[in-house]
C-alpha cells in the first residue's frame, strides 16, 4: 500500500472530506490532499510534518513504511494481543506434551501389567514353582529330619532355577542391547561407506569430463 493510500484511510478514519482534512492540518483547500490520492504521488516532507503536528495519535512510521498500525495506542495494544496468543499456544502445546507423555506412561504401564497377568508365561512359571513347593509340603513328614532335608534341597534348587531364570533374562537383554549397538554402527559405517562412494563417482566424473 502506498503513502497516498494511507492518507486516504488516515481522512477514511476522521470521516472528513479532503477539504476539511485539508484545512485541519494547515493547508488552504483539499486540492493537495485528493491530487496525491487521485494520482496516487508520493506526499512531500511538508505535509506528512504538517499530518504528524495536526494527529500526533499518527503512527507516522506506519504512514512512511506501512509497518505497525496506523494509530499508535492500537500499536501497543496489538502487541499485547499478540503475547497473549503467543501464551495460549505455549500452555496448548504443554497440554498436547503432557496428554502424550500419559498415554505413553499408560501404555508402558498396560505392558507392565500384561507381563505381570495372571496368564503371562512369566507368571505360569512363578506359579508352577509355588504349587510344586505346595505339593511338595504336603508330602513333607514335619517329624522327619530325612523329610526336612529334602524340602531344603528341592527349595535350593526352585531358588537355582529362579536365580538362573533371571540370569538368562538379564543376558538377553544384554545381548539385545549388544545387537542395537552393532546395528547402529553398522548402518553408520554404511552411510560413511555411501558417501565415500559418491564422492569417488563424482571425482571420476569430473576427471571424464
């Protein structure tokens, strides 16, 4: 938008003819004002001076360059408007975040609880143990000490078995995360081995031509 336009909504705004516009800010008649609107000419220095001491409420920046507002209160209150949006996108994006990071507690909480069910091997194995230790005190004669050692044996070995289940779960997922590393390293090694390759095409090609 140009100077001359930005008059046209300056006398727009008071609602005043050219000629009243005019005479308001110093001038003899409205011929000036409506030749610049009409012909769409640049104002002199003079009378954007004689604009700005008539309506200091002007944002004379504005009638220079067509940056900010043209009244300079509305300046101020935009900027207001426009924190205000900027803090309401801020606390939305925190309620997306937040209501992200419960699904993905609430999903890591259900695995928790279906590796822990009452159907999951883990638990069948647990439960498997804990019947063989009740069937085995069933059958234990309490007065016998030859009984007594029996059960302390069959209890040492069920704790073997367990101590050796957990093993062999904590050096799986040792091994898992041995694998993760040498995938990673190999797919890095990959990509430095594609760019060499592409860097050798284009010498080559550049030697050929």
């Amino acid at each position: 938008m140009s100077k001359a336009k930005r008059i046209q909504e300056i006398v727009d705004y008071y609602g005043m003819s050219y000629n009243s516009f005019a005479i308001s800010i110093g001038m003899l008649n409205g011929t000036s004002i409506k030749r610049i609107v009409d012909d769409n000419r640049n104002p002199q220095n003079q009378t954007l001076n004689k604009i700005s001491s008539a309506y200091p409420e002007i944002n004379m920046h504005w009638l220079n360059t067509g940056s900010g507002t043209m009244i300079k209160g509305d300046e101020v209150k935009l900027d207001v408007d426009d924190l205000t949006l900027t803090s309401k996108q801020i606390f939305c994006k925190l309620d997306e975040d937040n209501l992200m990071y419960k699904d993905m507690l609430s999903k890591k909480l259900d695995e928790d609880r279906n590796y822990y069910s009452n159907d999951s091997p883990h638990v069948k194995d647990i439960k498997r143990i804990f019947d063989g230790f009740l069937t085995l005190e069933s059958k234990v004669e309490y007065n016998s000490k030859h009984t007594i050692e029996i059960m302390t044996k069959a209890i040492t070995e069920q704790n073997k078995l367990l101590l050796n289940g957990h093993a062999k779960i904590a050096n799986l997922e040792t091994e898992l995360e041995d694998i993760k590393t040498f995938m990673a390293a190999n797919f890095a090694l990959d990509e430095i081995n594609k760019k060499h390759k592409q860097k050798d095409l284009q010498e080559l090609n550049e030697r050929r031509k």
